[in-house]
C-alpha cells in the first residue's frame, strides 16, 4: 500500500471513530431549546419537552420524551392540555436529500392524554390560533408523507359545560385482523371507545376505521364501523368512504332510532321538536363539502317519513336542507312543534310531562320553545303529508316549508287541505333575546268544508263552506305567554249551507228538538248566514260582532276569553222565529276555562223555567207551556250588511297604521 492511500484510510478510520464517539457521548437534549421554540411558535402555545434522543440508522429515530402542550391563559395551569409521554418519528434522511420531500416511515404516540375543556363562559382549549390576517398570511406547508401511525394507550377527557358533557374517548391502534397485511399501511385499525355523559345523557360507543395514514389513500375505501347509544338513542353508520379527507365517494348506511327526535338536537346541531318513538334508515354520501342523507325511510309514531335532506358547512353556522313526504300522517305525533307532549310516550321525562299537562288547568302549551337551539343551523325545509289520518280528523292532507336563518323562523306557507278548501297559514318567529320570541301569524280560511269539521265531532251535521281571516301577533317564551300578551283578529263568514239543529236548540235549550237530535234523527235547520269577529287586545278576547241567522232561528252572542287565565265569559241567545214549545230564549251562559268550560242558563232562563214548573203544579198543563210559548221575531237579519260591516273593521295591524 503507498503511503498516500495509508494516509487517507487513517484519516477515514479517525473520523469513523470520531463519529461513533461523538454519537456515544452527545447529549441531544442540547436541541430542546430551539425544539421547544419551533414547536410553541407553530402551536401558539408553551411546548415543553423533557427529552431527546436520536437512533441513527438509515432512516434516523427521532425521540422526545415528556412532551406538555400548555393551556392559554385563565385555564388551569396544572392540567395542561395535552401530555405525551412519548413520540417517536421516524425520517427518510436519503429521501429528503434528493427531493428535499419529508417523508415520516412512522409514528408512534405512546400513551398521550388530551384533557379538552370549555370554561362556563364558553372559552375553550382545544381552539388554536390561526396565524397572521392580511398579507401576513403564508401558504401552508405541504404536509408530510407519513407511512405508519401507531397510537397506544392515549385517552381524550372532554368537559364541555355548553353541551352538559363529560365524556372520554380511548383511542388505539390494533392489529387488523385476517392475514398478515401486504404492507404497512394495512397493519393497525383505529379505534375509539367513548363513556361518560354527553347532553346530560349516557354515552357510550365504539368507532373501528383503517389505518390513519389510509385516510389519505384514494385507491382503496377507508372502512367505518361506528355504534353509538346515547341516552335511549342508537346510531349505527357503517360503509366505506373512498377519500375521506376530501369528504368525497362515501358509501355509507345510517340507522337512528330513539323515544324522540329532539334527542338528536345535541348529536346533529339541528333543532328538533320531541315525538314519539322514531326509527330511520338513510344512505350517506359527501360531495363538494356537503353531506347528503339520500333515501330517507323511517316512522315517527305511527306517521311514516320519507325524503332527502343534506348539511354544508356555512359562513357563521351548518346549512340544512330538506325534502320530505308522509305518506300517511298522524298530526297527533308532531304535537311537540307547538310545544305540547305529542302521543305515544314512551320516556320517563315524556310521561311526566304528559301527566303534568293533563293535570295542569291550562289547555294551552306552556312549554318554553328552545330558542337557543333555533341558532344551531340556517333550515330550508320542505314537507307534504298525503293523508292525514285519526278518527277525528277533517283534514286531508298537509303542506308546509319551514326556513331558519339566524334563529328566525318563516313558515310559508303551511297549507290544511279541507275537502275542495282548505286553511292557509304563515308564521313568522324572530327571536328577541335568548327566552323569547316575537311572533306574527296569518291564517286564511279559503272555502272550508263546514260538513267536514262537523263530521268530526261525531255529534253534530251540516253542510257549507266557511271563509275568512286571523291574524295575530305577540311576544313569549312559549304558545301560552305568546296568546296571553298578543293582540289580532279573527273573521269567518259562512252563506248558505244548513247545520244540525242540535247546535242552535242547545243555545235555546229547545228540549224536545235537542233530544230527537241527539238520538240521531235527521233534522237540519238551512243557515242563511253566519258572522263573527273577535278582537284579541292583550290577550283578552273580545267579541265585536256573533250572529247565527237560520231559518229556525237567530243566534247572537257576545263576552269576552282571557287567553292569560283562559277564563271564558260568554253569553249565547237565541231569538226563535216561529212559535215553540219548550223554547226558554233567555241567555246562555258560558264560563269556566278553555281546558274545562261550563255552560249554565241565565238568570232569566232559570227564571223563566222555575215559572213554568209552578205553574205546572197549580194549573192545567196547558197554562204551564204559556210562560214558554214565544213568538218569533219574524223578520230575517240583513245578513250581507253585517259582512259588510265586518270587513270593515280593521285588523289590529291596520289600526296601528291608522293611529301612525
């Protein structure tokens, strides 16, 4: 060997030793300053790192030890928001040196513990800045290509006081199952198990996906097998999703089902009204950021439910939209929208609530309507009921679109259809504060079928149709609070057509008529027309204008309902226009409440009845009828003048016009 080349294997020889005993002796954690600088500055949070190490091999490990990430400021100091015992990453040395492109083999999280938490002012820890406005703003930085994620023994402790939730998640990686995976990316399923109370309701659950690192990997489906019970309700979804990152090529099934539907407000951020038992089968989809709910089939209570409905991200909340159709409808189960207990309970809070409202003496809900849910998602929901169903139900079907933006609700319209007719409203609700609503409602009766609404009581008969206007606006908590300070109006007109003479002989307590009606003999009395107007002034019912005029008779009626009490206060007379036997044409009082009224003659019915049963004790029966024997007025009221004289009168909105 000449001397140069021994030269050379000499100085090879040093530096190899020199690097092996500088490997031997370096103390890597000579790096944690400037480590926990970088780190704390992309994070903008205090990073801490107790240790390093560095394993050199073709692809280095690298190792940190003790790894803190801080809470901001105002939470607790000495629970930090996440602690990482310890991370190893391994790098490809060689690949970044020829296309300076980091890519990371592996990962390993060991035993890490997040403790995510909310203050009761709302504040959370889990928020992290998101870095300079304007111009200041850099691209982000390519992410790394990262070939193996393992994860042991790490746990998530959620403490969300806004959700009344208190919950963990145990997060790991595990061996798939079945063969030996053909590489890496195969080898470890993820999976979360939660327990603990989420909306102020048992949680429990398990989550199984692909590996973490096939979420970015387009050529083969990601797999999700997700059960969850919360409180009464189970979820499952379980499917593929072909680019989860991407939102995109989801073949998912979802079943839901549960005691009620607004159980599902805290799952799905969407304001629910509560029902009956429900169940609802879905296929799921993602596509430009948006998930689509396709092929929606279930049943609420004993209604069927079909449709569509799809959820976006949104400027400042989720934007929902739906299309839904029953096929057969039962109104009673959707009773909770107006803030009643709908039928068919089946929780412990539902019958409870149901046993208080009936034995509340109120008849309208006092519910407070969840006006902070109502900011959850801007809604643009369409629905239409084929067949309303229930034995005393005159409606046939039902339309309706109901549209949220920002809290305030729009229903327009919500169409009631009544043989060739029907009942037309529109609602609007805007919230005031985080208790109340402002409300202003329109309902149009346009040709109602009177034989339809009478046949419903299955009491009474008639024929005709019936129109007119209600209009009422207000501010509460709830339909009760709303009714009992709003003020409004309400017309219905009615020409022609006859009802049963059961209705107009129990105003005149014609005894006799009102029996044979009652047994079901076929008696109608021809209406030549019927008017009313009720004015509603902070909450107090006036009658303005109550006329009846039939062939037989004309009925009048006048008094007030305090819709704050519900007390009635009512009077009912009728004038007969021909002569009667058993006709006592004084008063008819009505009193009592709307849940329980009661109907008592007058003064001067009661008179008029004692007068004939002492009669009947000291004279012939002939002269006990004459106290009775009335002879009717004769003449017809001019019934188009009294509409005439109704449309007049303004409505509560006009008449603030007017006084402005």
């Amino acid at each position: 060997m000449s001397r140069r080349r021994r030269v050379w294997v000499s100085v090879l020889g040093v530096i190899v030793v020199a690097v092996i005993v500088l490997a031997l002796v370096w103390n890597w954690d000579w790096f944690i300053p400037p480590v926990q600088r970088m780190a704390s500055q992309a994070l903008g949070r205090p990073v801490t790192v107790q240790h390093l190490h560095l394993r050199l091999a073709r692809a280095p490990v690298l190792e940190a030890d003790g790894i803190i990430v801080a809470n901001p400021p105002d939470f607790p100091a000495d629970a930090p928001l996440a602690r990482i015992e310890k991370l190893a990453v391994t790098v490809d040395a060689l690949a970044y040196i020829r296309s300076r492109k980091l890519v990371l083999p592996a990962i390993v999280v060991d035993r890490a513990n997040i403790a995510a938490t909310q203050l009761a002012d709302g504040r959370n820890n889990w928020t992290f800045p998101t870095g300079g406005a304007g111009g200041d703003q850099k691209p982000p930085a390519p992410l790394p290509d990262i070939g193996r994620l393992v994860i042991n023994d790490s746990h998530v402790h959620a403490l969300v006081p806004s959700l009344k939730s208190d919950f963990t998640l145990d997060v790991a990686t595990r061996p798939a199952p079945g063969p030996v995976p053909r590489d890496e990316r195969e080898g470890d399923v993820l999976t979360a198990d939660i327990h603990g109370t989420y909306a102020a309701q048992p949680i429990t659950g398990r989550f199984t996906g692909g590996t973490l690192l096939s979420l970015r990997d387009t050529d083969r489906p990601y797999p999700v097998d997700l059960h969850l019970a919360n409180g009464g309700t189970q979820v499952t979804l379980k499917g593929t999703v072909r680019n989860p990152m991407a939102l995109a090529g989801a073949d998912l099934t979802l079943e839901v089902h549960g005691p009620s539907l607004d159980r599902l407000t805290p799952l799905s951020g969407v304001a629910l009204p509560q029902t009956p038992p429900f169940r609802l089968t879905s296929d799921v989809d993602f596509a430009d950021r948006r998930a689509n709910l396709r092929k929606i089939d279930g049943r609420i209570g004993h209604s069927d439910i079909a449709g569509e409905a799809s959820m976006a991200p949104g400027p400042e909340r989720p934007q929902l939209s739906g299309d839904f159709v029953s096929h057969s409808i039962d109104l009673d189960d959707f009773a909770g929208v107006l803030g009643a207990t709908p039928g068919g309970v089946t929780t412990p809070e539902q019958k409870k609530e149901l046993a208080k409202q009936r034995a509340s003496p109120k008849l309208l809900p006092d519910v407070p309507l969840a006006l902070p849910k109502l900011r959850f998602a801007d809604v643009d929901v369409r629905y239409k009921g084929e067949h309303i169903k229930g034995r005393s139900m005159p409606f046939d079907n039902i339309v309706a679109h109901v549209t949220i933006k920002d809290g305030a609700v729009r229903v327009h319209p919500a169409r009631l259809a009544v043989g060739s007719g029907g009942i037309e409203a529109d609602v609007t609700a805007v919230p005031q504060n985080d208790t109340a609503l402002r409300t202003h409602t329109t309902v149009d009766f346009n040709r109602v079928d009177l034989h339809r609404l009478m046949a419903a009581t299955h009491i009474f008969g008639g024929a005709g149709t019936i129109g007119g206007r209600a209009e009422i606006e207000g501010t509460g908590r709830s339909v009760a609070e709303i009714l009992g300070h709003g003020d409004g109006d309400l017309k219905l007109f009615m020409s022609g057509g006859d009802i049963s003479a059961l209705l107009v002989d129990l105003s005149g307590l014609e005894f006799a008529n009102a029996l044979l009606s009652a047994l079901g003999i076929p008696q109608r009395t021809p209406i030549r027309c019927m008017v009313t107007n009720f004015v509603l002034r902070r909450g107090i019912v006036d009658t303005r204008v109550m006329v009846l005029d039939t062939k037989a008779a004309n009925v009048t009626g006048s008094g007030t309902i305090n819709l704050r009490s519900e007390a009635l206060d009512l009077q009912l007379k009728t004038e007969a226009k021909h002569f009667s036997i058993g006709s006592l044409p004084g008063p008819i009082n009505i009193g009592g409440t709307l849940k329980n009224p009661s109907i008592r003659p007058g003064a001067e019915t009661v008179a008029r009845g004692a007068a004939a049963g002492v009669l009947g004790a000291l004279l012939t029966p002939l002269a006990a009828l004459l106290p009775t024997i009335q002879l009717g007025l004769g003449e017809d009221n001019n019934c188009a003048a009294l509409i005439r004289e109704t449309r007049r009168a303004p409505t509560p909105a006009e008449g603030k016009r007017e006084a402005q």
